[in-house]
C-alpha cells in the first residue's frame, strides 16, 4: 500500500532521487542551466558579475533586485561592515565556540550566538539591513577561527574596507596586496547564489518554519560543510599537492578511481559540461598570475593539468555522465594564491554564500508557505 499516494503526495520520491528534477520554490535570484552551462544570477550572466562588480554589488542584485547606485552600493557596505563589528564585539561572550578543531562547526556555534542581535535597531530601515548584518558577521567569526587556530589574536574589522579585503586582513593579521583582495572578490561574487543547492535549500526550509533568520543560516553552514557540497576545496588542494607536478596527474587518478575513491572538484548534479563557475575563478587567477602572486601560475598549471586527466579518466569509467570540473576545483587554487589557510576554505564560502541564502529567507518569507513535503513509508503495517 502506497500511503504517501493515499495521502495526496504529487511526487514520490525513490531512495536513489535525491529530490533531482523536483521544483521546491519560484525564485527571482538565480538559474542554472546545466545542459548549456550557464548561471544567471538576478538577471546576470556570472561571467557578466564576477570580476566585474564587487561583493556589496552582487549583495544589493540579490536583496534589493537590481544593481546599486553608488549611494545604495555605500549604504550595503556599511551594513556589511556593522556586521562585521557586532560579530567582533560579540567574541569575548563566545565561550568555547571559536575553539572547535573545523571552521565550520565553528562558524555554527558562533552564528548561534549572533542571535537577534542582527534585527538590533533596524527598525526603519531597509528589510535588506538584517540580511547585510548576518552576512557581514560571518566573515568576522571565520577570520576570527582562522586567527585564533594559527594562534593569533582576531583582529577588528576596518569599517572603511570592502568586504573582502577585511575577510582578508582579518585572516591574515595585515594589509592584503590589492591583486588578492580583487580575485577574493571575484570569488566571493562567483558562488554568492546557485539555484535551489542543498545548503539554500536547507536555508528556506528553516525559514518556511517561520524560524528566525540566524537559525536559517547556521543550519545552511552544516549543510554546506560536507565533503559532496562546500567540503570539497581543502581536499582539491590535498589532492594537488599529493600529485605535485603535471606529469602525474594521470597516473594518480587512475590509482584513485581503482580504489574506489572519487576525484574532489569533479562532477555535479546539475552541470552535464563544465560548471562555468570554473572557468570564471580560472581568469580571476590567471590575473592574480600577473600580478606575480607567488606560486599561482605553477599551480594553475597544475590544476590545468589534473582537470584534463581527470576528465579523460572519468569520460572512459562514465560514458553516458559526463563528469567536468566542478567550481570547488579553481576555488582550492585560488583561495590559497590569495593567502587563505586551506581549513578555511569552506568557511570561506560560507562568507560568499551566505548572501545567497539571506536573499532566499527574505524569498521564502514573501512566499509564507511551510515546506513540508512527503517520504514514502516501506516499513510493516499493523495488520
Ligand atoms: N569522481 C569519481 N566518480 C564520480 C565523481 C567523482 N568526482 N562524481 C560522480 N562520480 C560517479 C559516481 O561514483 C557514480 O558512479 P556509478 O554510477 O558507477 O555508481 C556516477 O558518477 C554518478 O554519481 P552520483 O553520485 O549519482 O552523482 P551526483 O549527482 O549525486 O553527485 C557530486 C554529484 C557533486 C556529489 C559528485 O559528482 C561528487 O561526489 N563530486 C566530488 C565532490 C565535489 O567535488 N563536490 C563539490 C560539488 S560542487
């Protein structure tokens, strides 16, 4: 007997689905099509946004509906940077939470703390004002664990910085060259907003309870933190190293894929070619190369070189799947030839992600209606 049939279930799921293919929510924010390999963000090609406007830009496409004017552009920024400051004066309060071993348990435990404080004196202005708070306080407690974890004290926020040259200062303790600041920038605007991820999914879920919105982004982070969707930039870089020079990038997929293993930065579940993702944080690190950022052309090169076995490898295990660098891939490369500690990687991408997921709360509040969809029962019925 089929009882979520019974009970008027439009759609069953099977164990293997994964929910692929189903339509939770009409959003306004992003599309991705992964036949043709295009992302449209508010209305924007990514490749028309990343590297071409900045985070505060992307952050006022996606809260506001379209691109700021200088005012609105400076009014997001200093929004931002409140939130960056509530964040640092709330970490003397934080008890352990800074101390856990992974960045992003520690982010959760810090988010948490945040609390209302966000929504504090609000009143009055600008729906978008709490979303920029959140946003904001995210890439203060991440650089705050990195700081802390390296052994250093956090730093306090510039309020007179963009967003990502503070993330970057706050990590590393001083000034960030000008070239790195503008390929983090890049990247925070590249992975702002993907569709219905798992991890905005998770997000709207929560906030369709009615729930606040801080606990709508503390469950996206644990979302977000596993190996199949933002965990895997660390494990690229591992992989990079491991394999050292080009020549044996081939010989070394192929001893992964006969263990069984499978290869970080590679496959999606939408895109059937390459996420174009990676090929936006590939120019935003071949100018980072220019710039003479140490050790970005080698291991572009060597990154060039893993995708293209990695590729051929995966085309001769998978002929009907084709499996193309996902943007996890370029994410490991860069994040580091900009002076990022690979255990803050994932983190890192909470500090861009979370715009995505604040634009889906205020979304899903607009759309006022509980997600609560139906499982198919397979265990034993009383007789
Ligand atoms: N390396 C090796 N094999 C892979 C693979 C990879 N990166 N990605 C998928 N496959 C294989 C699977 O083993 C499976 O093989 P099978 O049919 O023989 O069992 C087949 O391709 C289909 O995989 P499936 O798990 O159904 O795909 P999915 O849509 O659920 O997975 C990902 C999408 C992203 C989870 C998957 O490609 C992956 O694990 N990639 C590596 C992690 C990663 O880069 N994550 C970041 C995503 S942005």
């Amino acid at each position: 007997m089929d009882l979520a049939k019974q009970n008027g279930a439009q759609h069953v799921a099977t164990k293997s689905s994964g929910l692929d293919g189903v339509v939770v929510a009409d959003t306004a924010l992003s599309e991705v099509d992964g036949e043709r390999g295009r992302l449209i963000v508010g209305g924007h090609d990514i490749e028309a946004l990343a590297g071409r406007v900045g985070f505060e830009d992307l952050c006022a496409l996606l809260w506001t509906g379209a691109l700021p004017d200088a005012a609105t552009r400076s009014a997001i920024a200093e929004a931002l940077a409140e939130g960056r400051l509530l964040a640092f004066e709330q970490i003397p309060s934080l008890g352990e939470a800074l101390v856990a071993e992974d960045g992003s348990s520690a982010l959760m435990a810090c988010m948490a703390h945040l609390g209302a404080r966000a929504a504090w004196r609000s009143e009055g202005k600008p729906a978008w004002v709490e979303l920029a708070r959140v946003t904001g306080a995210v890439a203060t407690f991440a650089a705050a664990w990195a700081r802390r974890r390296a052994g250093g004290a956090p730093i306090a926020p510039d309020k007179s910085l963009r967003h990502a040259a503070d993330f970057l200062r706050m990590v590393r303790g001083a000034a960030a060259p000008e070239a790195a600041a503008r390929a983090l920038d890049a990247y925070l605007v590249t992975v702002a907003d993907h569709g219905m991820n798992a991890s905005t999914f998770t997000a709207r879920v929560v906030a369709s309870t009615g729930s606040d919105l801080v606990s709508a982004i503390v469950a996206a982070i644990g979302a977000l933190k596993g190996p199949l969707h933002g965990g895997a930039p660390g494990p690229v870089l591992d992989m990079l190293d491991a394999i050292g020079e080009p020549s044996r990038a081939a010989a070394w997929i192929t001893a992964e894929l006969g263990a069984g293993r499978r290869i970080m930065g590679m496959g999606h579940r939408i895109y059937r070619v390459r996420d174009p993702r990676a090929a936006v944080l590939e120019r935003a690190i071949a100018e980072l190369e220019r710039d003479g950022s140490a050790g970005a052309g080698a291991r572009l090169a060597l990154a060039r070189a893993t995708e293209r076995a990695a590729e051929t490898l995966l085309a001769e295990r998978h002929r009907d799947r084709p499996l193309k660098a996902n943007v996890e891939f370029y994410t490991a490369v860069l994040l580091d030839a900009a002076g990022l500690p690979r255990e803050l990687f994932t983190p890192t991408f909470a500090v861009g992600r979370a715009a995505g997921w604040c634009a889906h709360v205020q979304e899903q509040r607009r759309a006022g209606r509980l997600i609560r969809p139906a499982s198919r029962y397979v265990g034993p019925v009383p007789a």
